[in-house]
C-alpha cells in the first residue's frame, strides 16, 4: 500500500470508536476555531477585504458561509482562522491544523448538514494526517522555507472535506493525489511581516476541498503522490523518504495526535510566548521598569530567525513576530492581548523604548534538545547590576487542559457576543456528538454584536 492508501484507510475507518477523550478534545477545537475566527472578524479590518475578495468571485450578494460557494467559504474561513496568529497548534509538529482542517469542515456544514459525530470525525482525521506528516518531515521542512500549516494542510483540509462527503475509500486516495498537486506554502511573508500568511492557509482549505469534490466526481489523483519518483517527500523535507513513511504509519489508528494539540493563550507568534510568560514571572521582583538596564532572550534558532528581525515593527502582523516587541508589551502590561496590535498600539512610545532595550540569541543549549524541549530564558539586568532570569519550556494552555479553550472563549468573544449567545454555543459543541443536524452552528456565530470601544 502507498501511503495515500493508508491513509485514506485510516480516513474511512471508523476513527473515534466512542474515545471520550478524544471526543472531548474535538469539541475544544471547534469552540477555540470559534474563537480565532470571530475574533479575526471583529479586530481586523483585513477581515472585510478577505470578504471584499471572496465577494468578487460569486455573483451572491452576501458574503454569509451560507450564502458562499464551499470551496470560497473554505478560503475564507482557513483565512481568518490564522490571521491573528491565534490558532491553536501541535506541540511537535509545529503547525497549526484549525485553519485548514475545521476551516474545511464548517465550509461543508450547511450545504451537507452532517452529523455532529461526523463532523469530530473529519477535524479528528484532518488534524491526524496534517500533524503526522509535519512532525515526520523533520526540521528540514522549515530551514527549507515551508509554511507546514500549508503543506501538510492541504491534506488535513481534503480529508476533512472527503470524510463529510462520503468519499470511498479509492476516491479519498484520489483526493490526496489531488491535494498533493496544491501542496505548497512559504515562509516569506514571515521575513517580510505582511498578512499575506493566513492568505496561504486560505489557499489551501480550498484546495483541499476542491481535491475532495473532484474525487467525488470521479477525478483520479496520483496515488504515489508522496513516496513516488517524482513525489513530495524528497521536495518537502531531506530526511530519507522510507524514514518520513515509517514515522507516518507509527500507530496510525491506534493514537489520537488531536490530544497533543495546545491552545494559543496570546495572539502572536507560539515561538515568542516563552520569553513572555517569563516576563510575567520576573516583573513581579521589578519594582519600576525603569531601572531596567537590558533584556537579553535566549531560545533554539527557529524561534530566533522568525522573531529577532522585526526590532521595531510597524505593522500589527510585524509585531506578532517580534520579540522586541512583545517582550515590552509583557512587561509593561502584565499580558500580550488582541487589543496590543492596533495600529496605535503598536506605536506606543514606551513600548518602543523598552523594546530597544531587547536582544535576542539562538544558544546550543535550546537548539540541543529542540524539537523535543522548547523554550526560551529571559535574563534582565538592572542599571544597578542586579539580574533576574526565568526560563519557561511549558506553556499555559497546554494538551489536556480541556478548560484552556472555554476560558479563552468567555474572556476573547464576551465582547461581541450576549451571555446568552455564549451559552447557546458552548451548549451546541458541547453536545455535537449526539447531534443528527450541525447546520445551526454556523448560525449562531454569525450573529455577532458591535464590540464596543
């Protein structure tokens, strides 16, 4: 079998087999998409010119999911899940499975109204498929330039889309092949800070759907698509493809990688909060941040090519990968929130006096037990020579803390949503498994109020 055929196998398996656990941790990730994505509507203006985009390609006068094309409504959503850099992500792998994955899903709920149990079916597979291969494709992947959000994406996103279109199991091979031909995704915006990034996890929740919808109407797909001669997997990564198959198929079935994800407790750059969650820790022995002499980060060098460049941001996107910036900003707030990346936030001039005060090192000792161990130390001198230093390699809002997603809901979406509203969505997740219908889900997050200034 190739491995398209595994996991196509995989995909039309019976995946959650009443795994509560599992079930639990699906619903999370429905409710921190939720999240993410209406956030993303409220905060940003760049929300309305991806709906001005997708307005452009349907002759519907609304740019409601219901009232879109799936593949447009798919973009859309993979779009917005990332545009705050506040989806959720898995702790090895290094991307982020919302956008595409639950972006695809809900694309397909009201022309296909599935089963609450077969919609945490297709997150739980597309969630799997997408974190096994970025974990397999090895650090390579990224020192290469890939966006494994995008790459791996693409098929988390087809078989999200396969599972709820009742796709055979030869058909669901197809739709990787399908998918396998749009798998692309770069790192440039990152070096450049542009929002362009969502926009490529965007591309690719469509993809994947279109991959799934062209297998259901009987377009064939590569079935090598990965280990053939002309396949991805020596384009994407330069570990031995025999090595990245073997690690992909490793209790494929048997484990749920979905339980590994954590929850995005800031909106920025994941490589950034553990220098900030060690601000929070040495700002509670500094008395007046003014006697504060220099700050010195020290983390693995992925974390330090994507967030030491931008020293002095000026833009919202910039700053969610600078850890100038957002070393400030932990300082002086006591918390790195949505409101921190308005325009006149980030224009903030005691912000921009404490960020000068920042440098940043990759060091052996974080880059010898990366991937396993991440994190970062933070040590400030003051002007007197007195020096604090924290270092952080566990996170808030880790894997298993099923109340990180529920807590993030309440304090990010009370502001554009009723008690009540918020009552109504957490009661319909809470209960998708029992669900016939899943249709009214995108109902209620829709009908959202004016955040208030």
């Amino acid at each position: 079998m190739t491995l398209s055929e595994h996991f196509a196998a995989y995909a039309c398996s019976n995946i959650l087999q009443g795994n509560a656990t599992t079930i639990t941790e699906v619903k999370s990730r429905i409710l921190d998409y939720i999240t993410v994505t209406s956030a993303a509507e409220t905060y940003l203006d760049y929300a309305s010119l991806i709906k001005k985009y997708a307005q452009t390609l349907t002759s519907k006068t609304s740019t409601s999911p219901s009232e879109l094309p799936v593949n447009i409504s798919g973009f859309t959503n993979g779009a917005l899940a990332h545009a705050l850099d506040y989806d959720d992500g898995h702790l090895w792998a290094g991307v982020h499975a919302t956008g595409p994955v639950i972006g695809a899903a809900f694309a397909l709920i009201n022309k296909l109204n599935p089963t609450g149990l077969k919609l945490l079916e297709a997150i739980t597979a597309g969630y799997e498929i997408e974190y096994r291969l970025a974990k397999s494709l090895g650090k390579s992947h990224i020192q290469k330039g890939y966006h494994g959000s995008c790459t791996c994406g693409v098929f988390g996103s087809a078989i999200a889309a396969g599972i709820i279109l009742d796709l055979t199991q030869q058909q669901m091979v197809y739709a990787i092949g399908l998918a396998g031909l749009a798998c692309a995704g770069f790192r440039q915006p990152l070096a450049e800070g542009q929002m362009a990034k969502p926009i490529q996890v965007g591309y690719v929740t469509e993809r994947g759907i279109n991959a799934a919808l062209l297998a259901k109407v009987g377009i064939e797909g590569p079935v090598q698509i990965f280990e053939g001669g002309s396949g991805i997997l020596p384009i994407l990564s330069d570990r031995p493809k025999e090595e990245i198959i073997s690690e992909c198929l490793h209790g494929l079935g048997t484990t749920h990688l979905i339980n590994d994800t954590y929850t995005k407790l800031y909106p920025c750059c994941r490589y950034t909060h553990f220098a900030i969650e060690s601000c929070f820790e040495i700002r509670k022995k500094i008395k007046n941040l003014n006697d504060i002499s220099n700050i010195e980060v020290n983390t693995f060098d992925i974390a330090y090519e994507a967030t030491a460049p931008n020293e002095n941001p000026q833009s919202a996107a910039q700053a969610r990968f600078s850890i100038h910036y957002l070393v400030a900003v932990a300082l002086i707030e006591g918390f790195v929130g949505l409101k921190d990346f308005t325009s006149d936030a980030i224009k903030r001039q005691e912000i921009a006096a404490l960020g000068k005060k920042v440098t940043c090192h990759s060091t052996k000792e974080w880059n010898d037990i990366y991937p396993d161990i991440r994190g970062a130390e933070v040590r400030i001198t003051l002007k007197d020579g007195t020096v604090y230093s924290h270092k952080t390699s566990k996170l808030a809002g880790m894997p298993g803390d099923h109340e990180a997603a529920p807590r993030k809901f309440q304090n990010t979406c009370s502001a554009f949503f009723s008690k009540e509203q918020m009552n109504q969505i957490e009661c319909f997740v809470n209960t998708l498994h029992s669900r016939p219908e899943t249709y009214e889900i995108t109902a209620l997050i829709s009908n959202r109020n004016e955040i208030e200034e």
